[in-house]
C-alpha cells in the first residue's frame, strides 16, 4: 500500500477533494440590526441588515461561493409567524436585493416558522391530547405561504426545516399552483433533536419559550425513522434531501445517498462553534479540522456541504492552485 502513498504519486490517487461548488453560505439576515452584529457563540460569523445582503453575497460570490443560505430575524414576532410571509419581511428583502445585484447567486431560504413566532416553536402549537404541542396540519398553511412569499421574492431553492409531516407535497401544491413549478425544494428531510444547535439559536433568536423538539425532530438514535423522513420527503417530491447535523450521522448519510437524489449536509452551528473553540485555544489547526470534517461528509455521501466555513474554505482553496 505505501507504493501507492509515495509523495509524487498520492495527488493522482486523490478519491474525494472538496470544491467550491459543492459549499453553500448560510447568512443571517436581522432587521433590527442598523449595522453587522458578531454572533459570539460563532467567532467569525455576523447578522447583517438587510441593506448588507447584496454586498455580502457579492463578497461570496466573487470568493467563488454559487450558493447562499438564508435566514431572518425579524422585527416582530407573534403566534402564527405572520412576519416570515410579508412580502417586505427580511428575508424576502433580502432574497430580492441579492437576486439583484448578483442574479447568478442560487438563493436558497430556510422556510421555517421559529424565528418568527414569539413561543418559538417551528409552527401553530395548541392544546392536543399529550399538552401543547405544534399542530402539524394548520401549520403546513403557513409553510404554503413562507415558501410562496420567498418563491415570489426570487427564491430559486426552498428549503422546508420544520420537520412537519406532509410539508414537502404540501409546498410542492402550493408552488405549482402558482407558476413556480422551477423551484426547488431542498427538504431538511432527516434532522435530528440535536443538542448542536444551541449557538444557532442565539444568532438567529429562535429558541423556544417551552419543552423542546423532540416532538417533531428525530431522536439522535433511530436509524430507521431517520432513513424513513428522507424516503417519505423524496416520495413527495423533494428535490433535494439533508441530513443535518453532519459531522455525527455519516452512517445516515450514506444510507441516505442511496435513495437515488441529491444530498445536503449541514453542518451546523454547534459543529461550527466546537472547531471554532478548540482552535482557539490552539488545540486543533483549524483549517486542518475543517477540511479533514468537510472531507469526511462528502465522502460519506453529501453532494452539498452547508457551512458556516464556506467563505474560509474558498480562501483556503485558492491558497492550494
Ligand atoms: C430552524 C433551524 C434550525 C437550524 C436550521 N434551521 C434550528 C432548530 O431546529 O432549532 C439549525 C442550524 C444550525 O445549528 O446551524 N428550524
Ligand atoms: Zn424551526
């Protein structure tokens, strides 16, 4: 085997190597901010007002980035989320000004309703016969017009992370029916109740007020029910699946990459803050850890790696030509 590692010879052998195509940017758009705010759970990442949106995107694309993530703090909040399907709401201003000035960029937007509900939760709750709890058919209405509403703005990609049942057809319904049968949806199809998604939840400020997702999200240790959310998303017409997180569900992901249709990973927040940390206490070479993690995640199935790295990985990438 070592014949085959000899220096002059390994970059012939090279199986998988990141690319700049394969990263998508999330971004965090806050319209309460007048200028960027440091999210500090995330060293290097800010939430930006909307009026930074394009320049910020531009700045990613002309780094080599093809595709954002979005996502929005809103000024107001209440119990049905009505602020994520304003047509001026944050992200479909965003999503206008960015498909603007730098129209190749594929915008994508998180359609959820927890940054926008004061309780925090993913959609409607209400009494059920187990307590209060989110409703999953009078949320799906709401889910309909979030991705129409982002769909209108310019969306190429709609991406449903609320774990609901049904919410992909129900979008896909929606989205035909109103002309926007070349929109995407790339589901959240597995997403785990990951306790990884802590700094997340202060940069976007969408923590909940009570009990937790458990009752929407899959647990970290069922293998099945994680497999059987991508297939039921795929048979709805999903154009593109995800596992979230990344880094701690590879054996998921290659399952899942078996379906036969894209895959994103997600590597998410708290994966972000974990690296982040240890490097700064110089334990870990960063840029080391995340091309090694990001790697690993490709080579366990995913076609596209969302990371809070993206722009660092682009830079590092042109360091190696
Ligand atoms: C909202 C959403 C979450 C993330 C993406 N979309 C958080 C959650 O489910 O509480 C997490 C992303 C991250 O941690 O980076 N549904
Ligand atoms: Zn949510």
């Amino acid at each position: 085997m070592r014949r085959l590692r000899k220096r002059i010879i390994q970059p012939l052998l090279r199986d998988q190597a990141l690319q700049k195509t394969d990263l998508v940017a999330p971004l965090f758009i806050d319209e309460t901010a007048s200028s960027r705010r440091a999210i500090p759970s995330m060293p290097g990442q800010f939430r930006y007002p909307p009026r930074e949106a394009e320049s910020v995107a531009r700045d990613l694309w002309d780094a080599g980035i093809r595709a954002v993530l979005l996502f929005g703090v809103p000024k107001e909040k209440d119990a049905q989320a009505s602020s994520a399907y304003d047509p001026d709401g944050v992200v479909q201003r965003a999503v206008r000004s960015i498909k603007n000035s730098v129209p190749e960029m594929v915008v994508i937007t998180d359609v959820c309703a927890c940054e926008y509900t004061d309780h925090g939760h993913c959609g409607i709750v209400g009494d059920t016969r187990c307590g209060i709890d989110l409703l999953n058919d009078p949320s799906l209405d709401v889910m309909d017009r979030i991705a129409l509403s982002h769909a209108g703005s310019g969306a190429d990609v709609v991406a449903p992370s609320c774990m609901l049942d049904g919410v992909v057809q129900s979008i896909r319904h929606a989205l035909d029916r109103e002309g926007f049968e070349d929109v995407l949806i790339m589901s959240y199809s597995t997403k785990f109740a990951s306790a990884l998604y802590g700094p997340f939840r202060e940069a976007a400020d969408s923590g909940f007020q009570f009990a937790d997702r458990t009752t929407y999200q899959v647990h970290p240790g069922n293998t099945r029910e994680a497999v059987m959310e991508s297939m039921l998303d795929l048979d709805e017409g999903a154009d593109i699946l995800m596992v979230k997180p990344a880094g701690f569900y590879l054996d998921i992901l290659a399952e899942i990459r078996t379906l036969g249709i894209p895959v994103a990973a997600y590597q998410v927040s708290g994966e972000y803050a974990m690296i982040k940390a240890a490097a700064e206490k110089g334990w870990i070479k960063e840029k080391e850890v995340v091309i090694e993690s990001l790697t690993c995640i490709k080579r366990a199935g995913a076609d596209l790696l969302i990371t809070y790295f993206a722009r660092d990985v682009a830079g590092w990438l042109d360091e190696e030509q």
